[in-house]
C-alpha cells in the first residue's frame, strides 16, 4: 500500500497519539521506535551506573562523589536546553514537568558517564590490597539483619587522616571491635576518632588513575 493510501488515523485516535506526543499525520513506525529509543537511554543509564557501583565502586570520599554527581546532573540538565528547545516537546508538558524531564535526562547522561567510566577504569585492572585503620562502625536499621547495609569508617588513603565509610561484609562487620558511630555522625568528627581496627582492602589499579574496591577482609 503506498504511503498516500494508508488510512489516516480515526478522529478518536488523534487527541490520544497527540497527548501522547506522537504526530497522527506522520508515520508511527519512526516514532515508535524514537520512543523505545528515548526511553531506554533514559533507564539506561541507572542501570549501567549500578553496574560500576556494584561490581568497580571508586575508592573516593562520599562528598567528592555527592558533589560530583550533583553538578553532573546540573550541568547536563543545562545542556538540553542547547541541545533542543521547548518547541521539541510534547505540547501537553507542563513547565514543571519538562524541567523534571530535563533533570531525568541530566541523571541519565550522568548514569552513563558514572557507568562507562568506572567499567573503563576497573575492567580487567590488576588488584593489589593494603591495610588500613579502622575508626568505627555502622550498620542500616532494617528488622531483618539479613537485609541491613554494614558500614566500616575507615582511613583508606595512606598518610591521610580522610575517614571514608565503606560497605563490608557482615562477617567482617561483626568480628571487628570499633566504636559503634552513627549515620549523622559529622566528618570532622570521623575523622577525630582514634584508630582502633585494621582491615584489609583489596583494591584494583584503575587504568583512569582511580583505586576501586574490591572487597574488604580481615587482615
């Protein structure tokens, strides 16, 4: 059937393939296909990121990483606006709806910068482990122990007093006698403590110049 035959959309259809953002007078193959597209760079790039954070975590401190990922966000989120401009979206979206859009998209781009940079760096990277002191301790406040987050403040730099809380295992977490700390404990304060403990981290040699974390274990 050629292009000029194929049936218009029926009046019903048009409002709901507009508030959808979809042209009704353009083929919906292409557009389609724009979406899935769209749609998937936008949870695409959460799910890499978690790939990095689970399998090559970067052994940096949390305000770095926090700063870090906030300006990101801002800054890509900025971006759209040079990128494509309010004339490209859905006529249906609010201001503050395509402003949360542009956010989504400044985390997704984030995601993948997060993502394809610590895959990057610790792939196949060498591992080298090194003992470090421990200060304290904290874990998460779920019922089921089983399902709680363990946390060791430790100095993971040498000759640096930086304290960086880090997810250990349960087995270790237990074995280790440290102060016992709190989520809204202030760095400074972390940073204060005595060293009591000692773990051992093993760590991977980022090809990007970034230490990763492997795993931590009992010396």
């Amino acid at each position: 059937m050629d292009q000029d035959d194929r049936p218009a959309p029926s009046t019903a259809q048009e409002p709901a393939l507009t508030r959808l953002g979809f042209d009704p007078n353009k083929p919906m193959g292409p557009q389609v296909a724009s979406a899935a597209g769209q749609l998937g760079f936008i949870f695409g790039g959460p799910l890499v990121a978690l790939v990095t954070i689970n399998n090559y975590p970067f052994l940096i401190q949390d305000r770095t990483l926090y700063v870090g990922g906030l300006s990101s966000i801002a800054l890509f989120s900025l971006a759209t606006f040079a990128l494509f401009g309010a004339e490209s979206l859905p006529k249906w979206l609010s201001t503050a709806n395509a402003l949360m859009f542009r956010a989504g998209l400044g985390l997704a781009m984030t995601g993948w910068l997060l993502g394809i940079g610590g895959i990057a760096n610790g792939a196949g990277t060498p591992l080298f482990s090194r003992e470090v002191p421990v200060v304290g301790k904290r874990q998460t406040l779920q019922h089921d122990p089983s399902r709680r987050a363990y946390y060791l403040a430790v100095r993971a730099w040498p000759r640096s007093s930086a304290v960086v809380e880090l997810d250990a295992p349960r087995t270790v977490y237990d074995r280790i006698d440290v102060p016992v700390t709190d989520m809204h404990t202030p760095q400074s304060d972390l940073e204060a403590m005595p060293d009591v403990g000692k773990v051992r981290l093993v760590l991977g040699k980022g090809r990007l110049g970034l230490d990763w974390l492997k795993q931590i274990e009992r010396p």
